[in-house]
C-alpha cells in the first residue's frame, strides 16, 4: 500500500507528462485493438460474401478465376454455359434450387447482373440474411432494374430514373451505349457490405433484349435497330449464361454433385464449393493482414518508447526525491520497485482507457464503417487475440520501467543529497 501511495502521489506530482505518456500508450492499444477487429472484420465479411450457396458452376477455368467473376464481378469467364445444359443440370434430382448468372455489360463502372426472381429467394450471406430491398420491387418487367446500395448512394439514383447499359465491361461511361433500350429502376437493395451492393440487375430476358438485334458480336446497322417498344418478354428465349449458384438438397450430395458436373459430357464445366475457394483467396492475401499486424506493433513500440522517454527524462528532476527515500531507509531494490511499479500502472491505465476507445469508437461508429466500406463489425469486442494483444502490452510495458529503475539504483546517495552551486 505505501508503494502504491507513493506511485500515485509521484504520478500526480507530475500530471501534465503522466497523461501523456498514458494518452500515448491508449491511442498504440486502441489502434492496435482496432486492426485486429476490422482484420477480422474484413475475414468473416470476405468469407461470408456468399453462404447456403453448395456449388457456383461456371465454364472450365480456375477456381479462383470462377470466384471473382461470379461472387465479386471481377474479371470475365473464359467461356458461357449453354442454357440447355443449365436447365438439364438443374433438374438433377439431388438439387434443390440455383441462381443463374450473366455477365457482360456495365453501367458507369459497376458491372450489370443478369438474373431471375430466384436469386431474391435464394442467394444468402454472412449465414442467414438474404437480399431485401430497400425501395420499390424486384424484376418483373422486361425493362426493370434493381440497383445495389451503392450504385444508388454514388450515382443518387432513384425508383423510376432511366439508365442506359454500356457494351462490354467497362470502368466508366462506356464506348458503346444501349442507348435505344432504356432501363428504370424497379428497385434499390439494402445495403449488405458486400460486391452486391455494387451492382445492378436485370433479367436473363433484359440481357437478352439488349443484344436481340447484335449479330456476331457487332452493333446492328441504323435500319436493322429493333426498338425497345416491339421487344416482348415472353418472345425472348436466353441461349447462355456466365455461371449458376447450386443449392443442394443435403450437404452429404455436395461432392458427389461437383464430380457429376465436373465430368459433365455435353461441355466442360466446372463446380467449385465456394467456402473452400474463399479460404483459399483470403490464405493468398495474408501477407496484407501481416503488414498490418506489423505496423501495429510498431505504434506499440513508439508509445512504450514515449513512456521509456517520459520516465527517463523525469529521472533527473527525482533524484533528490529517490535521496531522501534512500535517507529514510529505503532500500535500492524498493526504489527500483517503485518505478517498475509506476511503469505497469501507467501501462494499465493506457491498456484501459485505449481498450474503452477502441470500444467505444467502434460502437458509435459501427453503422457508418458498415455502410461506408463494408466491414460487418459484427461478434465479440474483444477476443482470445486481443487479450493476448493486451497481455504481452502490459508485460512490455512494465518492462520497460527496468531501464529507468536499474539507473536511478546506481545513482550515488550523496550525488543526490548535495547541492549543486
């Protein structure tokens, strides 16, 4: 109790740089606990893009290759699936449903989805949720367009606005514009933090219709343009698609259904399992999660070297103080006590108010991080990892109170009582 006493009157004898040296340790904990979260953030919301989903089947390619472009619309498949090989999978008795999917076309930069109704009823992530909307209703008409929250926030899209698809996949407005076939918006998605949000969707038909009176590839002449008006819906009949999700009726089907359509006859497809693919993208960017691991550390380190600093630059103002203890009977080893003990009481303090912080911070921010750039904050504040964060802190930074409490135990007794003229 007299050590603890003495620490505390020292430590508000000298306010002004024991708040600082804490401030500095809790902004290094607070960081550092805040990485681990949004790493882990950024794991569980890339690993849980897409779930419920058995089977993502698509032309024969990489796995990885058929992951990015039919979950994160990057990249472009090496071929299509024909649509009688689609319908005559899908009938597979040991399927319970699946989601086409059609790439090809953009708009202003976000890649345009060509789907049907199932993939409203069927298409899941982070475990249970599934797609909602936040406005209007999902595709029922030739021309409608459901939008992801993005799309809508950056290009302040609203339900009945017209907007017109690019040719090609393209990062800006386009070379070739569908301009004589118009979409509206139908629909806006609630915001789910994943690619959803950046895309937009329309119907196998609608994707369909944009190309009815392309030949080859290459735009039609001026007198050979099929206006919008005399396309019909229940005219259309789709010839291919980019890739289907599978929903198997029982996960025991799963790996006897991918060797099925692996060794599909009529074409070469393959089917991947997209928990298995996701683990495997997100093991190849680790080297990101240890830069910044790395880089929190080293914060640590700046804010244990601000307390190594503080406490030895103090040392010289308290050797008068560290004379009379010694006067008074204190031993070396008790002096020596006292600053290691003043270390860890200044480590706890930062570890406490940079542990709050971190907390805090994130729960006030939680719904801005989530919409803004995707991060589901979601499970435990603080985890098994971050307890050992915390632990090996504290250890270090009671450490570091040896470097200050072995100096002043070698300062002279009457070095310290004399008067210096």
């Amino acid at each position: 109790m007299v050590l603890f006493k003495l620490a505390i009157k020292s430590l508000k004898n000298r306010a002004f740089a024991t708040s600082l040296t804490v401030l500095s340790i809790a902004l290094s904990v607070a960081l550092l606990i805040s990485v681990e979260r949004a790493k882990r953030a950024a794991e569980e919301g890339f690993t849980q893009t897409i779930s419920k989903t058995d089977l993502i089947v698509g032309a024969r390619s990489g796995s990885l290759q058929l992951l990015l472009y039919s979950v994160f619309n990057m990249g472009t498949a090496t071929n299509n699936v024909s649509w009688e090989s689609y319908q005559d999978l899908k009938k597979n008795p040991v399927i319970d449903w699946t989601i086409p999917y059609s790439l090809g076309d953009a708009h202003r930069g976000f890649r345009v989805v060509g789907t049907t109704e199932d993939f409203f009823r069927h298409y899941h992530y982070r475990g249970d949720r599934s797609v909602e909307l936040e406005a209007g209703h999902e595709l029922q008409g030739l021309w409608d367009v459901v939008i992801g929250a993005e799309v809508a926030r950056k290009l302040r899209y609203n339900l009945g606005d017209k907007i017109v698809i690019s040719h090609g996949v393209t990062k800006g407005e386009g070379v070739v514009q569908h301009d004589d076939k118009p979409f509206e918006v139908a629909g806006v998605m609630k915001a789910t933090g994943t690619p959803l949000d950046r895309a937009v969707y329309i119907s196998l038909e609608g994707m369909e219709a944009l190309h009815i009176d392309w030949q080859n590839g290459g735009m039609p002449s001026q007198d050979k343009v099929i206006p919008a008006a005399q396309i019909k819906k229940e005219d259309l009949k789709v010839h291919a698609i980019t890739a289907f999700f599978v929903g198997a009726k029982s996960r025991l089907d799963t790996l006897k259904l991918q060797r099925q359509i692996n060794d599909y006859k009529e074409e070469p497809l393959m089917a991947i399992i997209p928990g298995v693919a996701l683990s495997e993208l997100w093991g190849g960017l680790s080297y990101a999660e240890n830069v910044l691991r790395i880089v929190s550390w080293m914060v640590v380190l700046v804010g244990f070297m601000a307390m190594l600093i503080a406490l030895t630059t103090t040392l010289n103002e308290r050797r008068r103080e560290m004379a009379i203890l010694r006067a008074l009977g204190a031993r070396s080893n008790q002096i020596m006590g006292l600053l290691v003990f003043e270390s860890a009481l200044l480590t706890i303090l930062g570890i406490a108010l940079g542990t709050c912080l971190s907390v805090g911070l994130i729960a006030v921010l939680q719904p801005w991080i989530e919409s803004e750039f995707g991060l589901y904050l979601a499970g435990a504040a603080l985890t098994k990892t971050e307890f050992f964060y915390i632990l090996v802190t504290f250890v270090g930074g009671t450490l570091i109170g040896l470097i200050p409490a072995l100096r002043a135990q070698k300062l002279a007794l009457k070095d310290g009582l004399s008067v210096r003229l």
